[in-house]
C-alpha cells in the first residue's frame, strides 16, 4: 500500500477545530459535542448516493471539501461500497486537498468508513462479476463458503483485504472508525445466532489487531433493522449481546466505541421503543448504548426526502433543518449524518450549526 496520509483525529486537533468553527462564527459552541477525548460536530456529511460516474465524484469531492473547511462540520461518513469504491476516492481527494492548502489538518477530522459488502470497483473496466472473481476469489481473499446471501463477508481474508483497500482509496493511513456493515441484516438469520456470534468474534478479532497495528482507532456496528427491532422479532440483534464478544476478545479496553443506525420521524424506534437490555432492564438504543459506553451515530436523517415534510417546522428552520434538528436533538446522540451534494443543501444544512439542539425532552414529544 503507498503511504497515505499520517494521522488520526485527536483530543487537540478536533477541539482547535471546534474552538475555531465557534471563533469564526460558524457554529455555536453546543452544536460540537464530546466523544471519549474528541470533539465532534452533531452533524456530519455522509456519502451514500449518487451514480458511479465523475460527476458525482466532482460533487462528491466538492461537498466533502466545502464541508470539512467550513469550521462546522469535522465527521465525515463513507464506505468503500458506496458508488464501487469511488464515494471513498472522492472523500480522499477532498482531504488531501484540504490538508495540503491548510483548510483543516488530519488530527481535526473524525474519519468513517465501512466494510462487509462485496465492492467491485467501477473505475476499473471490469464487470462486476468477473471483478469478483478475479480480485478476490482469485487471489484467496475469499472463499465461497465465507460468502453470505450472494454479497456479504467478513472472514479475516476478506475484511483484510478490504481495509487495505479503504486506506488505499481513502489515502490514508488510519481510520478514526471502521465499521462493520450491517452484519447481522446480512447474516444473523442465514446462520442462526450461534454461528453469526462466531463470525463476529472472528471479525472483532481481527479489528482488534488492525487497532494494534494503527491501522485503525476503533470500530463499530452500521446497522439498519437490527438493532431497532423488537426483542422477538428475527434479525434482532442485542448491543449487550455484541459488546460483551468485543469484551471477550479485546478486554475491557476493546474498540467496540461506536453503532450507527436510522433515525427519522418515520423510524424513531432508537428514541422511543425500548428493545434493548442492559443489565436487565429495558432500553430504548439510545440509552442502551449510552449505559455500554458506545457512541451513537445516525443515518438517513431525511430517509432520502422521503420524509421531508413529515415534522411540522421549527421555528425559521426549513423541513430538511428540522428533521435534522430532530435526529441531532436526541438523547444520548452524538451526531446525524446527511448526505449533501448539491452547494445549496450544503449551505442550507451547515447553517444548523448555528442553532443549539432541542432539549432531548422536547424531541421525543415530535414524533
């Protein structure tokens, strides 16, 4: 792998990153919020859509630039699945450039990707089928029987060799928080429970190595059903459950820091249903995760304009400000991710960071 860029977000960097969003107007000092010893904006840019064409990388990298050089925004979402692997080359240029005219420095930025999902490069000519093939059950980083429902693995082959892809995309050396995408969705029901708990100790071990290694800071859960359904319901997974095989294999001090899920007025289970347990006692994800010392991030904040409209306004805010204003507000949240491409959703979404959050009370009385 060529050597990438040097550097992790850090205690110092996101908190000068912080203290000059605030210093400069952008951002009031509530909207940054503390993560263990970071510094993290309550939004951060996701990059989920768009065609696999330059276009959308250009759009993509423009964004992503804007966003980051801003002051108010230093939590950026990717995954090397995302448009076949170019949403994660678009993040990297945005960057380096950043970096390389002093816009933001790499300690400052909370860098997120994901890996789990089959991810045929579209840059490379290649179909996707034979891409598979040839990349990686031609080269062993892959075995038939590793593979889940025709599109997802995480044996230690494959996770390997996707994070050497990811840095290599992203051009770094390390990630902030690398994620494990939407594994059980993909393979808890499949498998059956025992035998999905054993891959997840498998891939959980192999993160912990890539932590060693600093090839990583820590990692996590992206989730989509699992962790909001109820207890009964197939597919339910129990963050209880996944912290305590984090434990097994990492100690107290594992890298099991953080899940990411929905959260929408259309799907507020992580605000309202109290599907999890810790310790016995019933909680809603949000403050399960709190009481496991997880952090939380959350997607789809606008389920793709699907719930525009779906809040009534608050205040002067546009419906797209209020329903991030709902998914930022939440109890026990650290930050909503928003895909933004298009320069005026880019304005229209930073000037959020002006505004306090709601009171989490208030909040849960919205939907």
């Amino acid at each position: 792998m060529d050597e990438g860029i040097r550097g992790v977000a850090s205690p110092a960097g996101t908190s000068a990153y912080a203290a000059r969003g605030v210093g400069i107007g952008v951002a009031c000092s509530e909207h940054f919020r503390r993560s263990g010893e970071l510094t993290l904006s309550s939004l951060g840019i996701g990059t989920y859509l768009g065609a696999a064409d330059a276009s959308t990388d250009e759009a993509v990298r423009s964004a992503t630039l804007r966003t980051l050089s801003s002051g108010a925004v230093n939590v950026v979402d990717t995954a090397i699945n995302y448009r076949g692997q170019r949403a994660e080359r678009s993040v990297g240029r945005a960057l380096a450039e950043g970096i390389r005219s002093g816009s933001f420095s790499r300690e400052g930025i909370f860098l997120s990707s994901k890996i789990g999902y089959l991810a045929p490069d579209s840059e490379s000519g290649v179909p996707p089928r034979q891409w598979v093939v040839e990349e990686l059950f031609g080269t062993g980083a892959l075995r038939p029987g590793e593979l889940v429902g025709g599109s997802h693995a995480m044996s230690v082959g494959y996770l390997r060799d996707q994070l050497a892809r990811t840095l290599k995309n992203l051009g770094v050396e390390t990630v902030d928080l690398l994620y494990l995408h939407n594994a059980a969705e993909s393979e808890l029901v499949e498998l059956g429970p025992k035998a999905f708990e054993g891959r997840l100790a498998e891939a959980f071990a192999f993160l912990e190595e890539a932590r060693r290694k600093g090839r990583i800071a820590a990692y996590g859960l992206a989730t989509w059903d699992s962790l909001r359904l109820g207890r009964q319901e197939e597919g339910y997974l129990s963050l209880e459950r996944a912290t305590e095989i984090a434990r097994e294999v990492g100690g107290e001090g594992h890298g099991l820091r953080f899940v990411q899920f929905p959260l929408n007025p259309n799907m507020p289970e992580a605000l309202l249903l109290k599907n999890q347990r810790v310790g016995g006692k019933a909680h809603t994800l949000l403050e399960a995760a709190a009481a496991l010392g997880v952090a939380t991030f959350s997607s789809a904040p606008l389920l793709q304009g699907e719930a525009i409209g779906q809040l009534p306004s608050a205040g002067a805010l546009t419906p797209a400000q209020t329903l991030l204003q709902f998914a930022r507000s939440a109890p026990h949240h650290l930050a909503a991710l928003v895909g933004q491409k298009d320069p005026r959703h880019v304005q229209e979404n930073l000037a959020l960071a002006l505004r306090p959050p709601e009171d989490p009370e208030v909040v849960r009385t919205w939907v």
